[in-house]
C-alpha cells in the first residue's frame, strides 16, 4: 500500500491510530483506492462519471487506471483528504 499524508483518527471507543489522508494499493485482481467512508452515498454523481469500478467501504476497486474519468477519480481523493484535513464533514457534501 502507498499512502499519501497522514491524519490521527480517535473513535468512539478510545482506539486511535494513524492512517493516509490517501491510499493506493495495487492487488492481483484490482487496483483499491482508500476513500473516507461512506462515499458511495455522498459522492454518487462523481462516482457515475468515473467509469467501471466496484465500491466497498470506504474502497474503490478498478480494473485499470486507463478505464477510468481521470477528473472524476482526482475529485473523490480530493473531496478524502478534505474531510480527513478537517475541510469538510464527512456528513455531508462539501460546498462549492
């Protein structure tokens, strides 16, 4: 895995830890981009335009980097590190 920036998390239940405002990990059968959770939900018109992919929490899975809407794949790692940075809430879109 390659990880880009890093951020603290604390939940709920105490547990803490550190964790890249981005991820990228090359596995035998996709390619995972690690996106904050609950993406899928918020993001689902940049993830129309993006191309063939499947969703997981929080994952992105893509066959080929080359099939995908290269805007579209910057917009939703942006709109990540944004609310890991504290820009946005994860609860709702980010404004304009």
């Amino acid at each position: 895995m390659v990880g880009f920036g890093s951020y603290h998390y604390v939940y709920a239940s105490g547990h803490t830890g550190d964790w890249p405002l981005a991820g990228f990990s090359p596995r035998k059968q996709h390619l995972v981009v690690y996106l904050v959770g609950g993406y899928e939900e918020r993001h689902a018109s940049v993830l129309a335009r993006l191309g063939p992919h499947t969703t997981g929490k929080g994952c992105l899975y893509l066959k080929r980097l080359d099939a995908v809407d290269e805007g579209a794949l910057r917009e939703l790692i942006d709109r990540t590190v944004r609310v890991h940075r504290g820009v946005d809430r994860a609860g709702r879109p980010p404004g304009p």
